[in-house]
C-alpha cells in the first residue's frame, strides 16, 4: 500500500533541507578528510600509518562533515525564517 501524500505545508521545505544536508555532510567529510591528510601525524602518533590514526580520521572526518551539514541547514532556516518574518 502505498502512503498517502503529506499535506504538510512544510514537508517540501522538510525535504529540500534533508536533501541539502547530506550534500553538504559528504562535501564536508571529504574536504575534512584531505584537510586531515596534511596533518604531520607522526608528531602525534607512534605509528602515522597504523590502522588505530586511519579510524581516528575517519571519525574526525566524519565529525567535519556533520558541522558542515549542520551549519548548511543552520543558514537554510534562518533564510527560511527570515522570509517567513517579511512575507
């Protein structure tokens, strides 16, 4: 069965934000991972090339991402809300 369409007024601005957010998770995650690659990470860890430093940039990665993604949507609504406010 297939789920009726949401009448929300919103759920197209609901969309458009989630769709705006992954985009700039992986366009952050990216730019944050080659950003981690010029770190010097031998004056941090005993072994720069060892599997515990690449999971530890993977997850700086990530985290890069996710600040990214949440300061893209942080500046869709407050466009959203500001347009609301004078419209």
């Amino acid at each position: 069965m297939i789920p009726p369409a949401s009448t929300s007024p919103f759920g197209s601005l609901i969309a458009a934000d989630g769709i705006i957010f992954m985009l700039a998770f992986l366009i952050g995650t990216y730019y944050a991972w080659r950003g981690l690659g010029a770190l010097k990470w031998d004056t941090f860890m005993y072994d720069p090339t060892g599997e515990n430093i690449r999971i530890l940039r993977f997850f700086l990665a990530l985290l890069g991402g996710f600040l990214v993604g949440a300061v893209a949507v942080g500046y869709l609504l407050a466009g959203q809300s500001l347009r609301v406010l004078w419209a």
